[in-house]
C-alpha cells in the first residue's frame, strides 16, 4: 500500500496550470512546477509520473475550471445574448489585470498550446483535448449568440458559428496583447470594436 498524499491534488493542478500558461511546456521546468505546488519533486511524480502527465492533467483542469465560469456566465438567462459576451469580455480583462498585479501576465494555457504544434504531436490527448475545447466552447459562444438574436441585441444576419469564431479570436488576441502591458480600458475598448459587428 502506498503513502497517503501529503498534498491537495487541485491545488498542485491550479499551480502547475499557471505556470505553463505563462511559460508553456518548454520552457517550464520541473523545479518551478515544484516551487509553485509547494510539494517535493518525488511526491509529484508519484501523483503524476512525469511532466507530460502533469501538463495533460493540468490542461484538462484548466478548461474545466474556465468552462465552468463561462458557461455559468454565458447561460445567464438574466442578460441578454450581446451583454453575455460583452461579460465575458471583462471577465477575461479581469484575469488578466489580476495577473498583471501579481507580476506577469496570465496568458493562456490553450493559446500557448495552440500554438505549439509539436506538443499536439508529442501528446494526442493534448490534441483532441484542446479540439474537444474549440467545439465546446464555440457551441456555448454560438448559443449566446442565437439567444442575442430572439432577444434584438445582436442582427439576425450574423451566423451563430462564424460569430462564436470571432469571439474566440478576438479573446485569444486579447489574451496576447494583454502580455505586452496594455491597460484594461484599452484592452476593452480592442475587443469591443473586434466584435462589433455583432454588438452593433
């Protein structure tokens, strides 16, 4: 029988995923991935057995933990279809001015995985986790948007699929952009004017 955990599992996961947001797979070393949990290198690969194992895991929880705060946010029945995504906007602009304060940006674990296409090949479960996301979250994007169009507040002509794509866009530049220090009004004001055509 082996020992019993001395550490909390999410907790490790939140940490790891934060550091391989801000410095992807690479060039995150397994003693940062320590220092951050706060846990002995044994006692991570005891839990996790390496760090592709780790970053697996760390992926998944990471797009559970976002999914849930947005799908909450853009189920809203209390805002209307165009409020939901202008909320979700300043919900990503807060994270980011969250991490800003604490000295680095956030990024964004699925946009630094994206681009990477030698991870997706190193690891097909990074591949279909991250093709699994695209469609989840564009069907809950494109789901506030056909609610925008019953209820007027996004134009009918607007297909639904390419709309939920544009905000995808849109939310990963501004993921980008945010790491280059631009303030939030500014990063606001970015993405507002990116999704106009379906807030006009």
């Amino acid at each position: 029988m082996g020992r019993p955990r001395t550490f909390d599992e999410i907790a490790v996961l939140d940490a790891a995923a934060a550091e391989f947001r801000v410095h992807g797979f690479a060039d995150t070393s397994t003693e940062q991935l320590c220092e951050a949990a706060g846990v002995r290198r044994s006692s991570l690969y005891n839990a996790f057995t390496s760090k592709d194992e780790l970053f697996v895991r760390a992926l998944e929880h990471y797009i559970d933990t976002i999914r849930e705060r947005q799908t909450a946010l853009l189920g809203d029945d209390g805002l209307r279809g165009a409020d939901r995504l202008r909320a979700l906007v300043d919900l990503i602009i807060t994270e980011e001015q969250v991490a800003a304060h604490q000295g680095h940006a956030a990024g964004c674990m699925v946009v630094q995985s994206l681009m990477n296409p030698d991870l997706r090949e190193r690891d097909e479960r990074i591949a279909r986790i991250l093709a699994r996301d695209l469609y989840e979250r564009s069907s809950l994007l494109a789901e506030a948007i056909r609610v925008g169009q019953v209820d007027g507040s996004i134009p009918e002509g607007v297909d639904p699929d390419d709309g939920a794509l544009l905000v995808s866009t849109v939310i990963s530049g501004i993921r980008v952009t945010a790491q280059a220090g631009v303030d939030a009004e500014a990063l606001r004001r970015i993405a507002l004017a990116g999704l106009h055509a379906l807030l006009s």
